[in-house]
C-alpha cells in the first residue's frame, strides 16, 4: 500500500537509523492530498514531467505515536517507503517493507562485523607501508614511540620513588607509645 492509499488508523513504520536503531509503529492521524513539491508559482515540471500528470507528487502525514503527533510532509505518494531526514530515518506504509529494511540493516552490520579482523590488519600493515614509502613518516612515528617510551619509564619511576616515600614516611614517623600496667 503507497503513503497516498493509506487512511486514518493505519499503522505506519518508523524505523530510526540512529546510533541506537529503534522501531515505532504508530498510526496516520491524517494526510493531505496529493500534491506538488514545488512551491505555488514555480512550474511543476521534474524531468520533462508534470508533476501533476502523476509524477513526483507528494503528501503530508500526520502519525501519531504514543500519543505525540508527528508529522511526515513531502512524502512521495506513490511509494510505499522512503528515506527521510537525510537518510537517517526510514518510514514506511507496509511492515514487509520495514522488515525488508531491518534485514538489510542486520546483514550490512553482520558484513562489517566479518571485516573487523580484517581492517585492524589493513591498519597495522597500512603504517609500515606509509613508513616504507615516506621517511618523513617513519622518522616522526619512531619519535613518537620514543616519547611514548620515556613517558611509560618516567610514569614507572615516579610510582618506585612515591613507593619509597611512602616507606621513608612510615620509617621516619614515631612509634605509637604504648602503656606499661
């Protein structure tokens, strides 16, 4: 069913593609005509088209979801999903189509998963090919682990010398008196 063919009380599919995805399902509170994307005034023309011949109009939704309405404007009306905010958000008026969407969302993160391995690898060898080709590299990343070394040997000395500190202070401190009965 296309976001045009969709009535009052039909479920409608939120799925955000955020850092954490999640799913709402709610409801269409309402939704406008078909109409142009085009402001009054501009020609309604896409590709030689019109746009009211059928092509490239548009509708606005309202769904209402735990009791907030949230309206969804400029949606294609003949589709029956779209990519919105910037492609961050997939709605849709057909739950085969939202599944089809978070099946694909699923396997592309397994797939990357897989790669994990082997893009830590391209990261390791990727160094020593930049050493190899540019010595201007090499020279400022052995400097680095230079630094990184003495910082590691003076953090390790600095811990020795409060450890002595702290036995120089126990040593250096008076013994508790105790009472003779």
């Amino acid at each position: 069913m296309d976001f045009n063919s969709l009535g009052a009380g039909q479920p409608f599919y939120i799925l955000q593609k955020s850092e954490k995805p999640t799913l709402q399902v709610g409801t269409v509170k309402s939704k406008s005509d078909p109409k142009s994307p085009y402001q009054v005034g501009q020609p309604a023309i896409f590709n030689g088209l019109s746009a009211m011949n059928g092509q490239n109009l548009v509708v606005d939704i309202v769904v209402n979801v735990n009791g907030s309405d949230i309206p969804f404007n400029n949606l294609p009306f003949n589709a029956e999903y779209t990519s919105y905010n910037n492609g961050t958000t997939f709605v849709s008026s057909t739950r085969e189509a939202t599944l089809h969407a978070v099946d694909g969302m699923i396997q592309s993160s397994k797939k990357a998963l897989e790669q994990v391995d082997y893009h830590k690898t391209v990261l390791v060898e990727g160094e020593k090919m930049l050493e190899t080709l540019n010595p201007r590299y090499k020279e400022e990343k052995d400097r680095d682990r230079s630094i990184r070394s003495l910082e590691e040997r003076q953090e390790n000395t600095d811990r020795k010398l409060d450890d002595i500190l702290a036995i120089l202070q126990k040593l250096d401190s008076p013994a508790p008196k105790t009472k003779n009965p």
